[in-house]
C-alpha cells in the first residue's frame, strides 16, 4: 500500500490541503495515495510561541508547508540548514538516525514525514535543555559560594 496511512482517534481534527476536517466519533483510518497532498494533524501542531528550540524551528518550517502557509520553495533552505545543524551538534547519538530520516524525508519531499522523525526528538531535545539549565545553576551557585568563602 503506497502513500500515507492516517489512523485517527474519535473526533481527532486535521488539515488536508488546509482544509479543516474532523473524523466522526469513532476511531477511522484513512489513506492519502497522491503526491502533493498536505496532511496535518491539529495534535502534531507547535504553538509559533512555543518554537524556542533548533528541533521545533525545523519542526514548525515543515509544519507551515503542511498546514498551506507557506510553499516547499519558501522553507526548504531554512529545513535543509536546521538539519545540516543538528547532524553535527548530535553526531554520534541516536538521534542522529530520526535526523536522517527528517533529511531524506525533506529530499523526497514528504514533509508529514518530516514531523514523525522529528516528534520523537522534540522530548529529548526539552530533557537535555532542561538538564543544562540545571548544570548551570548548580555552577553558578557553587561559583557564587566559592566567591563568598
């Protein structure tokens, strides 16, 4: 079976085209087999005042071709060089494997595809931000006792 297969939850809404449709109160599967066609799922939308991160600049670029607001031709770059940077901050990790297959997903252009590489990412990405945060203040503060002694 080629193309993308959607399973959708009860009611879930989601965009096709930019078009806005909702499944009915069951759960429902359905397939897209055409090129050229954008799905989007409103549970896999960032926020643009939640885009704060390199992994949810790259998401949310993908994301703005799904959802019609802007063209492949007017986001690509900026996907392809996010990727490009987040190969070499994470080489040698696992997430490299779901950043090549962001990349390949780009060349292909199956920018839903995109989206699901990523998704995973978006978590670690928040622990490890979350984790530094912490290191930092821990240094600060042990800096700041050493300066007082």
């Amino acid at each position: 079976m080629a193309g993308l297969v959607l399973s959708l939850k009860p009611n879930e809404k989601f965009l096709v085209n930019g078009a806005l449709l909702e499944n009915g109160p069951k759960r429902g599967q359905i397939r897209v087999e055409a090129d050229g066609v954008n799905v989007l799922r409103l549970s896999d939308v960032i926020h643009p005042d939640d885009v704060n991160t390199p992994i949810k600049r790259v998401y949310y670029n993908a994301q703005l071709v799904l959802s019609g607001d802007m063209t492949i031709d007017e986001v690509e770059a900026q996907v392809k060089d996010g990727l490009v940077d987040l190969l070499k901050v994470f080489a040698g990790t696992e997430m490299i494997k779901n950043i090549l297959k962001a990349a390949n997903a780009v060349e292909h252009g199956r920018y839903y595809s995109v989206l699901c590489a990523l998704k995973p990412l978006l978590h670690i990405e928040q622990e490890l931000l979350t984790l530094s945060q912490h290191t930092d203040q821990k240094d600060q503060a042990q800096h700041s006792l050493a300066a007082a002694g």
